[in-house]
C-alpha cells in the first residue's frame, strides 16, 4: 500500500499525496481491509492541522480544512479530480517474460527512474492482473500508459470500443524491432496513440504507414552498469545473442512461394544483394521488380505494409543466415567466442572447438558478461538507423563494441576510435576477425576505446537519460510542458 505510518506530524505536502492516494486506491484499501486504519490516521492528521490553524492548498489554488480536504478526495468529487489531474500515475504494462525477461526488464528500469524523480507510477502486469481486474483501469487518469510490444492496446470491449479509449491520458508503445512487425496493433489501436522507437528509419516508416498513430518518437532503450564495474576483464570476445538455424525454415519458405509466386525467395535474394538497405528499401526493390515483370499490378501504402507484415518468414532467414555467416567467420579464424543459451547447441558448430557454450544469462546477468569481456559482439536486426540496449550495456560496461554499423552508431561514435564497425559486405565480415585479434594484441588501445565509449555512454545511453526523455515527450503530448 502507498501508505506509510508515521510517528511525527506529516508536512501539508505528505498529507495532501497520502490523502490523494486513499482517495485514488480507495477499492484496494477497502478490499484488503486497510481503509479504516488508514483513513483513522489521516484523520487524526488533520485534526492535528486543524487544532494548528494549519490550512491545506489544493492544486485548484484553494485553502481547505485538512480533514474536508480527506473527505473531498474519498468522495472522488471536483476537488479530488484537479489533484488527480495533478499528480495521477503513469501506468506500465509488464507482460509474459519473453526475450529472457528484457521487455519487462525496460519497464522495470522505466518505473525505477521515474520513482527516483518522484513521479507516481502503477505496474499491471497483463497475464495476472490483467485476467482479474482490467476494468479497475477504465475510466481512470494516468500522465501516461506505456507498454513494450504489447497488443493490449487492441483490445476492445462491447460495442466494439478500444478498452483504452475508456482511459484518459496518452498512450505510448515501445517497439525493439522493426514497425512493419507490429503492423496489427498499429492498424487497430486506440486514439490518443503513439509509438517510441530505437531507429530513424522505424519512425518514417510508422509515420508514413501508419496513419492511425498520433505520432512517432525516437528513443533507445538505455543500459546500466554491473555493480561491480571493476570486476576482472577475464572473457577476451563474448556474444550475448541468440542463434537461429535457417535451414529449419526452409520448407516453411517453400510453401510461401508457393502461395506468393515466389516473392520470399525474390525478396531475400534482394536482401542479400544490398545486404546495408534497411527491410523497407529491400521490400520496394522487389515490388518493382515484380511490377516490371507483371507479378504485380499495383501496390498502395496499406499493401505495402500488409505485404511488409507478410515477409516476417523471409526477412528472419536474411537476419539468420546473416549472424550464421559472421559467426563463422570468426570461428574459423580460431577466436574463442563465448555464447549464451541452449540455441547455440547446433550441429552448424559441432567441429569448433573454439565456440564455448554457456547457461543461458538473464538480463542483470548479461551485464556480468559484458563486464567481464574485453570485447563484446554485436549483430543487429536490421536497425540500419538504430541503437540497442545490448550496445548500451557493453559500453556502459567498458567492454568494446564490436558491431555491425548503424547512422547512430557512425554520427555518436567513432571507428577505431570509440569502437569496432563494420557493414554487412562480405569484404568486410571476412576483415572482421583480423580487427578484433589486432586489438586484443594492444591492450592500451583496447582500454582507451572502451573508457572513450562509456565516457560517451555516460551521457547518452543510460536509463536515466533515456528516461528523461520519455518524461520530456508525455509532457510535450500532454500539452503540460
């Protein structure tokens, strides 16, 4: 419960917040059989005001008896509504624990920021709450509902209303991956409805497609440091990534061209050859092919997202054999790479003794993984504009980033310098291996990189920083900044 008992006179401030709070939980109090202790105290709270001549200021610019002032926020009446406008919660979806746990690892760290900012915040989490109690959030203000790749916000209740078109405030989605993934939520989403992303590219492409969306924001997810940074450096090259094999999609891909005339085959094909496009570029490149030929006669925006949507097969077998190819790469030049997860248990790396497998590694756990290795991998999901936490948490743990580039990575951090780039060219991913065995061998160069990115990281990548931003844009949306 938000309440807290306390031995001495509560500042006007303390009482106001407890009082708003009784008033605005005032069903959970109730349920749990806590109402009448709570609200007993605040009353004596306030006689102890009232015997002080001590008046409270309500956040309409009116002085009220302490004890009238409990009252109005448990009748819930106009002078409870100005407080709620005031200081109503941001409320954060949790949801299945996927992805080992990060999604709700960023809503984790979201709602820790903004405690630490003293803003009120709700947690619901879906599969739980969410199946006994959705409607204690209808018709309820909050600053801001905020989820990670959630389709709650779809969801309807009778006559075909969005549930969250009966919750007041704006609502934000955070998308990890390309928009073009998420296209049913995006189409059937509620008023008031906006999307954060991690790439450039993913926000033209949402405002663009997606007409539905109120508005697109770009924001990172930020990364943290392991508690004990200066915890010995005894991993020389680890990947905390996962490990798909292609060749099991294969049959699936054959009944897709089957029922498309070939159009995954045609598009991966595009894909592998302007291997440094992003998706959307790939996916234009072969509607024109496909017009020209009279495979298609035309295609609108709505079926280019459509058609964007259906590729999910043939873009995951580009993403696959891409990390498939620089893996090996580097396997075969004799680096030892460690890897995380029973994904890695593939008969692809049966004669690479060099490929150490571990237990799979939670989210706090990676960051024990990054600061314990010199370099770290990274392979991207096609964010040709983006930043992800992965990269966050490696430099704000002073390993370097070995990574396949981005613009944001090529406009914050420089080459050579701050940390290992590379595109997706084959030229390229075979000069990989011979970049990270010459900066292993310079452990001055190796240690300047890493402390120049976290000096940077620093500033830019952690939560507390990303959170600000966050908090800047539900202001700037709520017409309150």
């Amino acid at each position: 419960m938000p309440y807290i008992f306390r031995i001495y006179l509560m500042t006007s401030e303390e009482y106001i917040e407890q009082c708003y709070l009784l008033g605005r939980y005032l069903e959970y109090y109730k349920e749990d059989g806590s109402f009448e202790n709570v609200s007993a105290s605040l009353i004596n709270e306030g006689l102890s005001f009232r015997n002080t001549g001590i008046k409270i200021p309500s956040s309409g610019n009116t002085e009220f008896d302490a004890i009238d002032f409990l009252m109005h926020m448990i009748a819930r009446d106009n002078i409870y509504d100005a407080e709620d406008q005031k200081r109503c919660p941001i409320l954060l979806y949790t949801s299945d624990p996927i992805c080992y746990g990060v999604l709700n690892s960023f809503i984790y760290e979201i709602a820790s920021e903004l405690d630490n900012r003293g803003y009120l915040t709700e947690i619901f989490d879906l599969p739980t709450d969410g199946v006994k109690h959705p409607e204690r959030l209808l018709n309820r203000r909050f600053k801001a509902v905020i989820g990670v790749h959630t389709e709650f916000f779809s969801s309807k209740i009778k006559d075909n209303i969005y549930f969250h078109d009966m919750i007041y405030g704006p609502k934000f989605i955070i998308l990890l991956d390309h928009p073009g993934t998420f296209y049913k939520v995006l189409t059937d989403c509620p008023e008031d409805f906006y999307v954060i992303t991690l790439d450039e590219n993913y926000k033209k492409y949402v405002d663009k497609y997606f007409p539905k969306v109120k508005g697109t924001f770009v924001i990172p997810p930020g990364g943290k440091e392991y508690a004990n940074i200066k915890i010995e450096k005894d991993i020389p090259l680890s990947f905390v990534g996962s490990y798909h094999d292609f060749r099991l999609w294969l049959p699936a891909l054959q009944e897709f061209d089957k029922e498309n005339d070939g159009l995954g085959t045609e598009f991966i094909n595009i894909a592998e050859d302007h291997i440094n496009l992003p998706w959307e570029e790939d996916l234009k490149l072969t509607i024109n092919n496909r017009l020209e030929s009279g495979k298609m006669l035309s295609s609108s925006e709505s079926e280019f997202a459509r058609l964007f949507y259906d590729l999910v097969l043939p873009r995951s077998i580009v993403l696959s054999k891409t990390r498939e190819k620089i893996i090996l790469e580097i396997l075969k030049s004799g680096l030892t790479l460690h890897v995380y997860g029973d994904s890695w248990k593939s008969p692809i790396f049966d004669s690479f003794d060099n490929l150490i497998v571990h237990d799979e590694v939670s989210p706090e756990d990676s960051l024990e993984i990054f600061a314990r290795s010199k370099i770290s991998l990274n392979i991207m999901s096609w964010h040709k504009a983006g930043m992800t936490e992965r990269l966050s948490n490696i430099m704000l743990n002073k390993s370097v980033v070995v990574s396949d580039e981005s613009t944001y990575l090529n406009e914050h951090y420089k080459n050579d310098e701050d940390i290992i780039s590379f595109n997706l060219t084959e030229k390229e991913i075979k000069a990989l291996p011979d970049r990270i065995k010459a900066l292993l061998a310079d452990e001055n160069k190796l240690y300047a990189m890493a402390e120049n990115a976290f000096k940077k990281a620093s500033k830019l990548e952690t939560w507390q920083h990303r959170t600000d931003e966050i908090i800047k844009i539900i202001m700037k949306v709520s017409g309150t900044s």
